[in-house]
C-alpha cells in the first residue's frame, strides 16, 4: 500500500518503460525532422522550459478554476508573456504561443492587429500596431452578430458616412445585428474592428472594417452609444472573454475604416484598390494557421495521452492463464487510436503544404496580383473543415477510448474535445465551408472538361484513370500509387457525378439555385473527398522525400499506409459504389488494414513521444512521459475544492435524515 | 431597438409558429401515443408542473454553478424530492425522475436499493430498504476500481471470511484497487455495497457484494480503515460525488453478504442457488433502463433545440432576391437533423421493446429460470452500446447544427452532449459490450447452422435471404419489407463471414484466443449491424401496428423510412460489399433518402413539441417552445457571474498599461 504515497511519481512505470525499449528508429531524430531540424528542436524546448520555470505560466489549477478564475488567470499570463517577449527576444510566431495554447488572452487582439497589418494604410499601420504590440490598448474583431455567422453579406451593423464631420456612424439597427462572440470583447478590450455595410450618400458598399474605440483608457467604462459585455459560460474557452456589443450612433473618424485596399476619400468618393474579397482574407489565413495550433497539436496531445494510458492500463486476458493485457495490445483499441495517430501525422504535413500554398499566394497578392484568391479560398475552407471535423471525431475517439478516466478533467481529454469541436464552428461553419470548396471544384472540373486551365491542384478532375483498381493481392494496397489513384479516381468521380446530377435538374427545368441546394449533401461530401484525396497524396510525397532517413521513412510508410487504408475502410461505400473496388478486393484493403495494426503498434509510443511534449504541457494524469496512471490520479484528485470544503449540504439536508437510524442500526 | 427589452418572451416567434399551422398529424395525438395514452399524459404533465412551480427544483442558474454548488444543490433537490414523493403519493418509477433528470443526487444509491432488493435475502431487505427509501441512510455501489473496469474478473478488492468472528474483513490490496467513481461515495454515502473477491479457507469464489458503512451517522466521519474522497472534476455529473474508497481490515458481519443467490453459512460452507452471473443481473437491468431515461430523452432534448433553432435562425439565401432562409431549409442542415430525430423515436420504440424482453425475463429469473440470462446479457449489451453511440454522435451534430450559439452553455445542448458521452462509458464500455454481444451471436450462428434451437429474435441467422435486393426503382426503397430484408442480410453476412474468418485462422493453427482478438474489429462491427437490424425491424413493426391512427402513421412511416434509409446511405460499404445492393440501386436509396428529408421537414417542429417538453424542462435559450432565441441568449448571458463582477484583472495587469496610451491617442 506505500505505493501510493507519492513515492513512484518521476520513476518510470516498467509497462511504459518495456515499450521505449524496442523503437523501430531513433525518436531524437524523428522529433529533429519534425521540428525542421535540431536547431529548431533546441530554440523550442528552451522557450518550453524557460516558460514551463516560470510559476505565474503554471497549469496545476487549471481544471479546478471557474470562468472568472481562468479569465483572470488567462489575462495575467498573457501579460507576462509580453514581458517575458520582450526580455528574451521572442517573437510573434516562436513557439511560446503553442506551448501556452488554451491558456492566454488576448488570441483575438493578435486578430485585430493582423486586420491593420493586412488591410490597413501605411498611416494606419503606423498608429495602431505599435500600441497593439504592448498591448497598450487591447483590440478585438468584431465580425459575427448575434443573427448572423458565416454569411457575411447578411450582416447588418451599419456605419454611414457623414460628409459634414467626416466621421463614420455606426449603428446596430436591432437585436440580432448585435456582435456576439468576439473573443477579448466580452471584458477586455478598450477597441475593436467592427465589420460593417457601409453607406455612402444613400448607396451601400458592402462590408467594411472600422476601428472603433469600445471603452476608456482612463477608468475602462465603456464609451458613449456602447453596450458591451460577456456572453457567459461556454463549453470550454473560459479564459476568454466572448463578448456582446452594441453601437447606438457611434462616431469614428473617416481615418478609422481600415484603407489599404478601399477607402472614402472627403468628399464621398468611394475608391476601391483591388478586389473587394481581400476583405475576408485575413479569415482565409487565421483559417489556415489555426489548423496546426488549435487543431492538429490538440490532436497529438489526445493520441500522446490516450496511447501511453493504453501501455499501461491492463484490463481483461487476452490468452487464458496470462497476466491482463495492456489494452493497447487489443486489435479494438489499435483500431480505435492508432488510424488517430496516422491521421495526426498526416494533418501535421498537411498544414505545412497549406501554409507554402498560402505564402506563395500571400506574396501574389503583395504584388496586387489576386490570381489565386478563389483557389487559397477554396483550399483553406475546405481543409480547414476536413481537418478540424476529422480531429474533433479523433480526439472524442481517444478519450473514450479511456473510459471513465478519460472522462475526468484531471486526463486532460474533456478540455482538448471541448476546445477542439469550437474550431467545427469559428472561423467559418464546415458545412458552408465545404460548399464554397465544392463550387470552386464544380467550376474547375467544368472549366478542365471543356480543356480550359485550372490550377495545378485540381488538374486530376480531367484525368483519365483505369476503370478498375489494379490491385491483386492485401500487399498490392501497400502501395501508394495504388491507394493514391483509389482517393483520385474517387474524388473525381464524386465530383463529376454531383456535377451530372447538378446539369440533369437545370435541364429538367429545375431552376438553378434549387438544384444547388438538392444536391448540397453530395456536393459536401464531394469536396471533403478532395480534402481526403490531396491530403494522402501529400502524405506519400512526403514519405518519398525522406529518402536519406530510412529508419524514419520506413515507420512514416507504414503510418501513411495506414491512413490511406483506415479512409478506404472506413468510406467503403464510396470506393464500391462504382466497382472501381471490388468486394473481394475491400477484403485486401481490411486485411492490409487490420495487419497493419499490429505492426505500428510496436512504435507507438516512440511515435508519440517524437512529439515531444512535456508532462505541463500535457497537463494528464493519464498521459505523463512515467506513466504513473493510477498516483497521479490519486494526487491530483485530493487537490480538488471538493476535497477541501466540508458541502453544507452535509449539516442542512443530510444531517437530520441520518440522525433518525442512529437508533435503528 | 426596443424589441430585446424583454417585452417579446412568451410571444411566438413568427418563423416557428407558422411551422405549426401546416401539421400533417395532431400533435396532442402524437404526444398521448408516445405516452402511452391520454391518462398517461396528464398524469406527467401534472408531476411535471407541480415540479416546475417548486423553487427548490429551479434550474435558472444551472449553467453558471462550479462543482460545489451544484453537488449542493443536487443533495437539496433529492431530499426535497423525496419529501414530495411522500406528500404528492409519487411513486419511485413515476415521472418525476425523468422531469429531474441530470439534477438529482443519489442516483448510485437508487441502485445500491437496487442491487438490495435484487440480491438480498428476505431479512436484508427487511433491514436495509425501509431505511434507504427514507435517506436514513445514504448508499452507493463500489464496483469499478482505479484499475479495473468492465472486466469484474480483474477487481482485487478482497473479502475475507474470518470464521472465528463470523465477520467478513475486506481490504485494497494496492492503489490499483481502489474503488473509484462510485457516485454519491465522495462526499455523502454512509454505507456503500462493496464488490469483492471472496476468500473462505483460502479459496477464491470469486465476485460478491458486501453491505459495508463508510461515514459515522453521528458526524458523518470515516469510518475506522476507510479511506474516501470525490474524484474531483470530470466532463459533466458536476452534481454528483464520484468517489474513491480505501478499505483496510475493515469488517463486516457475516450478514451483510448480499444472500439471496449465494451466501457462506456460519461452519464456512459455501451455498449458491442458482447461476453465480446473477450478481452482475443489476448492471444488466440498469443498462436497459438507462437507454431511456440517459440516452433516448436526451436525444429527443437536443432534437427539440436544434430544429426549433434552425427554422428561427435565418443564413444566406436559397433564392436570390428573397430574404435570407430558415436554415431548416438547406439540405444540408435536414440531413444533419431529420436522421437524428427519426434515430430518437426508433429507439424510443427499441427501449420498449427491450423493457418487454427484460420483464419476461425477469419473471423466469424470480422463478429460478436462468435460460434467458444469455440472450438479456447480449441485448442489454449491444443495445446499450448501439444506443449511446449513435445518439452520442446524434447529440454532438444537433449541437453542432446550431453553430456558435450551440456551443454556449445557455443553448442546454453541451450539457447534454457532456453527460450522454458518459453513456459510452459507464456500465460497461461500449466496445467491449459489442464483443459480449458478437459472443452470443457467433455461438448462436453456430448452433442455427446445425440445427440447433436459437432463441427467435437469432433465428434470422440461418435464414435463406435473396442475393440481390429486388428493388427496382427509388419507390420500392420505402418499402419496409425491401429495406429490412436488407438489414438483415447485411447483418447475417457480417456474423457469417466474421465466423468464417475465426475458424479459417483457427484452422491454419492460430491459437482460439489470438483467433479471437484478430476478429473483433469485424466481431463489433457485426454485433452493431445486428441491433441496427433489429431497430430497423421493430420500427417497421410498431408502424404497422398503427393502423387506427392513420395520421400518425403516415408520419411515423417517413420516420421508419428515413431512419432505415439514413442507415444504408451511411454504412453504403457492407451493402454494396457482396453485391446484394447495387452502385445503381444505392443511388436509388440516395435519392430516395434525399426526397424524405424534404416530406420531413415540414413536419420537423409537430414532431418535436410531440416529445412535450417544457421550457424549463429543455432550460435552452435556443430550444424554448417560443422561439424567442436571440432576446432569451441576450437576457441570459446578463446573469453570468462574469458580468457582475470587475474583474481584479483590470486594475492588477490591464490598468497600467492602458494608462500609458492616454497621451498617445
């Protein structure tokens, strides 16, 4: 019974250790190549250390606190942070972001500073971002109403311009045009860029972006015609302030509508520079950096813990007369977490071919060259809801696959989920974002049909492919030229029969936005088809680009396999339907699949360990590097408030009852 | 402007009511079948508004609470209700729990009652029911361990029988074994039924239960060698103690083994009457009772939220020029609701027809037959663990459908999304579940191929079914007969081939057990296929026999349809597998299942305000029978303690930064 006296904690558990001893490759090495090389792998864990020393950054509390505990203690982290940038020469977009992730304010002041960088004159940029920077004012953006999301063209806040003062007067003209949801608004933050329809002499021109000053500097009330405050508890996200506001005849001056690409000059001349839809893009680059930090590390750290708790929870005989397996030693559980695991290897590459997409575009549009806006648009919609709906359905995944300790906050599991599924949401509702990725496909493949151009990426609509899937034997699927043309031939035929079906009504007399919306549940599955698609293929590319490190191509291999086949499992419709697979062959792809398993099995723990994430970081009873489960769980339990206050409910409700048996038992 | 003052709350939003004026069926006919009848319906809505009118009971602050305040009030709200019980003539089946559901302490010590009254003797019922009916005493039910759950095999706490004392003494042998999440254990149960390994002479008999105290009824302290706490935070169950027990040499009379099946006689001797599986009978009936009360309402809550929702929220626009859509009216959002709404009445009817199988069961069981325990086993299992998944997942897409505004806490959907994951977990995990029921399902398959007697609801197994589905156009997909069969067919050849695998390894040497573990992906797909066929077929079955109702059988025919539909479209893989449907005919289905959703949908709302919820029940700012969605989130989040405190953050980190820009802007 001493073992739980706190004296195991740091010693590591011998089922976890045993599992570090057989690694397939180095996993010094694999985190060196993750991390793009040793250097980078040094800077990060000296910022990780230098933060995890520093006591005013500590988690230890974190799942005890309530929303006004963790707003506090988000705001004082995110100042300190500041100030410690400002000691060590850190920088915007260094690693101590992602390793304080979900524990800072201020994640939408670096939104509204983004807005002035990219949309804002070069007076404009002059003025605010220094300010920003020190967070000597805290900004916020104001897009979403209460009434509407993603639709942006249906937003109703209104800012008119009023040639005689030359300001701009906003107004929120009912309830549902009140801005709900922006993050830093709720308590926080003294200025934010409202989006709003701007009118100009009667005539409106769309949304705008103005920056309007919400509370004072002086004493923090809020300013003359707002109404601000904090939407209350959510499902997670409790450091952030999510707020309200409302604008009753606002003023800001005509300097304040932010004026890189448009602009109304004093005497009412409405100017445009470039494309109206440069609007949105500061949503179409947080869309792309939000997937590695707030989706696929989220997901790294569910497999990280989920994995090494199923090295070490034993339940159940596999063989008679045995000691209880390790649950990971279960082909149910492998199949539970490890397509999880390979899905979050293939995220991780995925975001780095987003994010070379998006600087090569970003450099275009620098140039004033808006080529590639549909296709940067389409791409991180579409990525962004296939990314982040496959990670919220893995992270659920890995946390019930730890039971009932899965469920207590103390494995770290409810709070990754809780924060993961909000990212299905912001940032543009999946669905819709699907569909704006299956209209640039629909278009695209009619443009290639008709042997018009298209972007390289979307070439393969017009491609010819066999009508059958070559495959002859379970290890023929092994091979990524054999899966890969699999996704293509069925992405592209799902696009192509979406788009037949779509002809088929117009010419039936169906008028055509009826026809859209019938067919908007295929058109969705279409376009995440072609997410699934570019998404194996990158990863084969990658694996074939690491030639020089066969120790870690070949354990890449095998998870790439893996998660092409686990997809082909899993949508076995949709590779059937047309008999491109066979039956017989769907019985390959599930024997490949299953032996796969066991063979990735051995290295999973080495897998996840490669990234590199320390016990604070973590912050699991269950996941921690020494797999000390059951202490840990134990120790940190009797921390809980519910462990130090004796409930009043004892002496007021409980009490009187169980006096009455003292004589009867 | 004026409209958010407060002035519209009770006043139908138009958007919904004109959803009720075009029913295809009577609301208050539909409500009184699903209860059963009329009389039925008043007697609920009696219990439920003298519920609502009781201050105690109130759930206005619900969302704001932390962990403390909501164990206290969940304490206050069971006695009080137990008072009312006592006034009012309740009774313990009646609806009140279910009007409480989610508020209430003491659900464990329900189920000590439970196990009481199901594995007592005469005398220990008369001893210790009277008592615990009253809260004279308070008790819970120590089955699971830190390190052991589903598996009973595996628990390590002991109970040794100590002849000379005529006393039980038990003991935690390790940190391993302590008990852990027992509800109502951490902070209030005085006694607690203790599953543990017996021990006379030496010899193991394995699992038993052991009445055993743990708190004083004097000043409610630890007994003496009990060690106890609650297990701090989890995902939800925030009003509940889970606790953690230690138990060194504790002991216990000879009478306090639960003896109504087995018991240890005063000389040592062991006595069993009947099957030693009857000790784990408690968990097999509370898995069936929680499919209604955890699982189907809470679905059939989250259903009411989300639809309601989605024909006030308006987004985008379906035609040009018209004003923006309810977003009921987008296909895609249809295709996300209209399925788990029809899911919520199928397994309403499945959980009747469970709670039937289960009563028959029972009366053989009080008469000492044990032939059924088998087949309750497989049911309960595969049942629980097809329910929760699936409406799991159904929960998380209603909660999901309703974009942001879902994901606020005041929407009542997190809450319900929290608390019905735990169903997968709880009472045993869902995968393992599944491979009980692939167990029997295997053995019965077996037996049916040669000739042997199989209860009826496996009789299918080794029924002759067509190759090809005969359908010949989307129409005949609405055909019950067509689309059963096809479930059926799906569901044998599942079992089939998985049998085939298991004996095919078999027979090429591998060992029985790692024969076993190869298959259970395939084994727990298979026992899956099986409910979902019997769901489907019961659906199907209580529809037909609504012929005196026409107009709810019209609507419930569509459900049947959708729900079946949804199915196929959604598994399209293992129909397409063999062949039996073909690419062709999927298309069919696909089409067939699109064109309901749209008959569906117009009667989305009736089909809800069927389930008859109140306002307070639901406690949804999104969900009200109103509509009045955007002033009820406003009004609401203005309660939110983080509104009606400044925040110490301000003055300690924001306030001398802020001071600095005074002179800059």
């Amino acid at each position: 019974m001493g073992n739980y006296k706190g004296s195991l904690l740091g010693s590591v558990n011998p089922d976890l250790a045993s599992e570090r001893q057989t690694a397939s490759f180095s996993v010094e090495k694999l985190t060196a190549w993750l991390d793009g090389g040793t250097e980078h792998t040094r800077l990060r864990r000296a910022v990780v250390e230098a933060i995890e020393c520093d006591p005013v950054f500590s988690r230890e509390n974190q799942y005890f606190e309530s929303q006004n505990e963790r707003y506090e203690a988000a705001v004082r982290k995110a100042v300190h942070l500041q100030k410690k940038m400002d000691e060590m020469g850190w920088t915007e977009n260094g690693p101590e972001f992602k390793a304080l992730s979900g524990d800072l304010a201020f994640l939408l002041h670096r939104i509204f500073t983004r807005s002035i960088s990219m949309l804002g004159s070069d007076q404009q940029i002059a003025k605010w971002i220094p300010l920003a920077t020190q967070y000597q004012l805290i900004g916020s953006y104001a897009q979403t109403e209460l009434g509407h999301g993603t639709y942006l063209q249906g937003l109703e806040t209104t800012a008119v311009f009023d040639i005689t003062t030359q300001e701009f007067v906003l107004n929120t003209p009912n309830i549902s045009a009140m801005k709900w949801w922006p993050g830093d608004m709720g308590r926080s933050a003294t200025h934010t860029v409202v989006f709003a329809q701007l009118y100009v002499n009667g005539k409106c021109y769309g949304l705008h972006p103005f920056i309007v000053q919400i509370r004072s500097l002086q004493d923090h009330s809020l300013c003359p015609g707002i109404t601000a405050g904090d939407i209350g508890p959510k499902m997670n996200f409790e450091h952030i302030d999510n707020g309200y506001l409302m604008l009753q005849n606002v003023r800001v001056p005509r300097e304040n509508m932010l004026s890189k690409f448009c602009e109304v000059q004093p005497d009412g001349t409405y100017v445009r520079r470039g494309s109206q839809k440069i609007n949105y893009f500061t949503m179409t680059t947080v869309r792309i950096s939000l997937i590695l930090d707030e989706v696929v590390i989220p997901l790294m750290k569910a497999c990280t813990i989920a994995i090494r708790y199923s090295v070490v929870r034993r339940q159940s005989k596999l063989k008679p007369g045995e000691q209880e397996a390790k649950i990971l030693d279960y082909q149910t559980q492998q199949e539970k977490l490890l397509p999880q695991l390979a899905a979050a290897y293939a995220f991780y590459f995925i975001s780095d071919y987003l994010q070379e997409l998006f600087d090569r575009g970003y450099r275009e549009i620098q140039r004033k060259n808006f080529d590639m806006l549909p296709e940067l648009h389409a791409f991180s919609s579409g990525f962004k809801a296939m990314v982040t709906q496959y990670s919220t359905s893995a992270v659920e995944i890995c946390l019930r696959a730890c039971g009932g300790h899965g469920y207590s906050l103390l494995s770290g599991l409810p709070s990754l989920y809780t924060k993961i599924v909000a990212s299905c949401i912001y940032e543009g509702e999946n669905t819709i974002l699907f569909l704006q990725t299956a209209r640039f496909l629909i278009k695209c493949f009619m443009a290639a049909s008709t042997g018009q151009p298209v972007p390289p990426s979307v070439t393969y609509l017009a491609a010819v492919t066999p009508e059958k899937c070559p495959a002859k034997n379970k290890l023929d699927f092994l091979s990524p030229d054999i899966y890969t043309e699999a996704y293509q031939h069925m992405a592209a035929r799902l696009i192509n029969s979406t788009a037949a079906k779509l002809q088929d009504l117009v010419q039936s007399g169906v008028k055509k936005h009826d026809a859209w919306n019938q067919c908007t549940v295929q058109l969705a599955q279409a376009a995440k088809a072609h997410c699934h698609y570019i998404t194996v293929k990158n990863f084969a590319e990658t694996v074939e680009k690491l030639e020089t490190q066969p120790g870690i191509q070949k354990i890449m291999k095998h998870l790439c396999d893996l998660f092409a086949l686990h997809g082909i499992f899993s949508n076995a419709g949709v590779f059937l339907h047309d008999g491109y697979i066979s039956g017989a062959q769907m019985d390959m792809v599930t024997a490949s699949y299953l032996d796969l398993l066991a063979v990735i099995r051995k290295d999973a723990v080495p897998l996840v360990d490669a990234f590199d994430f320390t016990d604070k970081t973590l912050n699991s009873a269950l996941g921690s590097y020494d797999g000390q489960v059951y202490q840990r769980l134990y120790e940190w339990a009797q921390k809980s408030p519910t462990n130090k206050q004796i409930s009043p409910a004892y002496e007021r409700y409980l009490k009187p009852l169980l006096h009455k048996t003292l004589s009867k038992l």
